[in-house]
C-alpha cells in the first residue's frame, strides 16, 4: 500500500482538487481512499489507477453534494483554496495539463453540477479516455460525451477550442502594483477591462465585498482604496510577493508572518479581465 500511495497519491490530490476546490478536503479524500483500500482484495486491484480514482471520485461527488449546500450558508461570494505549486515541472503538472491548474479555470468549474465536473477534469485534465470515464461513473460512453459538451458550453469554452489561460509576466504584474502604490487612477484604469469584474471571498472572517464589483472604474477605485486601508491596517508593515500558485503567478500580501490575502489575475488582450482576492484566512493557512 505504501508503494501505491508514492505512485498514485499526486495523480488523486490533483483530481480531488479539481473536483472540490479544496486542499483540505483532498487531502482528506485521498487518505480515506487509502485507509479503506487496506481492506480491499488485492483481485481488486489488479489496475490500481482505475479502482483508486473511481474510489476518490465517488468520495470528491459526495462532498460536492453536502459543499453545495454548506455554500447556500456563505458569507458573499465563495472562491476555491489556492494551492501552492512550483514554476518547474512537477509530479502534478506531469498527471494534469498546467493551464488547466490554472485559477479561473477552478472558478469555472464551480459553474457546473458534480457529475459535469468530474468528466470534464477526467476528461480534459487528466486526459481519460471516455471508456475510462464511463467505467468510472457507471455510465454510457455516449453520456459521458454529451455531459462533456454540456460542461463546455456553461463554461463559455466551445467545442475543440483550447483552454488555455493568457500568461501573466512578472514585468506586467510589477508596473501594475508599482500604479496603484503610486496611486496613479489613470494608469490602473488603462490596465483594466472596461468589463472587468473583482470578486473577493472573506467569508465572513475577513473585509471583503459580498458581491462582484465591475466596470473599470469601480474595480480602480477598490484597489486603489484597498492600498491605502493596507497602509492604515498595518501601519504600512506589509509587502507584496510573487508566488507561483495554481500553476501561474500570484500576489501574496503579507505582514510579518501573517498572509493577508492572495490576488489572481485574468487578462484578456493584455488587460485584467477578472480579478479574484481570496480573504477567508481558512483559505489561506496552507501558504
């Protein structure tokens, strides 16, 4: 068992990430799935990879189910766990496409029910064929590929165009926060979509707008705003670093030992498009 957990323990985190949103409740699903695997005959698994993610897949379902509704219950709005993932290639990055780590493409996924989600990350992350998928899921192959299409219509993702997330550069990411320190409104508004949407998740624990802010103005002025409660909250002892997480780079706010919030940033033609602040401190334990 110690063997099959060194070899298949990243492959099950990753599709239980990307089915939860949810390091912790990943990590919890993969050591259920082993614990329970002792007990298995090993005739059972003469094809490990297939018993065991069929088995992480039906635990990772079943927290969606009762996720759902614990979310009813959340303060504003609710964004997955970032995780921490390295700028070099990794046992992840090896069993699932790196754009696909990506954040935006985890806040899309919360777009979908459980049974869309767990074949579009079957299928479009860790590359499943659909006999495997159908295997997994107790359903017909020609389910599983109208499910797969579904999944990609309410993501906004059409048939056969690839998913791929615009790369944000560190030079870029630098003039950015180099504008807003200097409170330059001008040249963070010419950084930002006229569309652009900030969504930031507190969950009840920490200051965060309990809904979407949008337009390019608005979005400035709540950056910009956001700069200067920084420097009130925390006497200016705060710092700003970039860490690869979820497969890109991110902003870590930071003061002294305390993780303040965590920013990922969608561009669209060379502009932020979304932008996500991840609050709740729960979210943010891990980094």
């Amino acid at each position: 068992m110690e063997e099959l957990y060194d070899q298949y323990r990243a492959l099950l985190f990753t599709l239980a990430y990307q089915l939860t949103g949810s390091a912790a409740d990943a990590e919890d699903a993969v050591q259920d799935v082993f614990v329970k695997a002792c007990d298995v005959h090993p005739e059972r698994l003469e094809e490990p990879k297939a018993y065991l993610c069929k088995m992480v897949t039906n635990r990772c379902l079943n927290l969606q189910k009762s996720a759902r509704k614990k979310r009813e219950m959340y303060v504003g709005p609710w964004l997955p766990e970032p995780i921490r993932t390295s700028e070099e290639e990794t046992i992840e990055t090896k069993v699932v496409r790196r754009d696909l780590l990506s954040y935006a493409m985890l806040v899309l996924l919360e777009r979908l029910t459980p049974t869309e989600r767990t074949v579009f990350v079957l299928r479009e992350a860790l590359g499943f064929d659909y006999p495997e998928i159908a295997e997994l899921l107790g359903k017909q192959e020609a389910n599983c590929r109208k499910l797969l299409s579904r999944a990609r219509s309410k993501m906004g993702i059409s048939e056969g165009e690839p998913v791929a997330a615009e790369e944000v550069e560190l030079e870029w990411v630098s003039r950015f926060l180099t504008s807003l320190e200097q409170g330059n409104v001008e040249h963070v508004m010419s950084l930002l979509t006229e569309d652009v949407m900030f969504i930031a998740d507190g969950g009840g624990k920490a200051i965060a707008f309990r809904h979407p802010v949008q337009t390019s103005d608005h979005v400035a002025q709540v950056l910009l705003d956001g700069i200067h409660s920084l420097r009130s909250n925390f006497q200016g002892d705060f710092h700003f670093e970039f860490v690869p997480l979820n497969g890109e780079t991110s902003i870590v706010i930071r003061s002294k030992d305390e993780t303040v919030a965590v920013l990922f940033m969608q561009l669209r033609r060379g502009k932020i498009a979304r932008m996500y602040a991840v609050r709740n401190p729960d979210k943010l334990a891990r980094l």
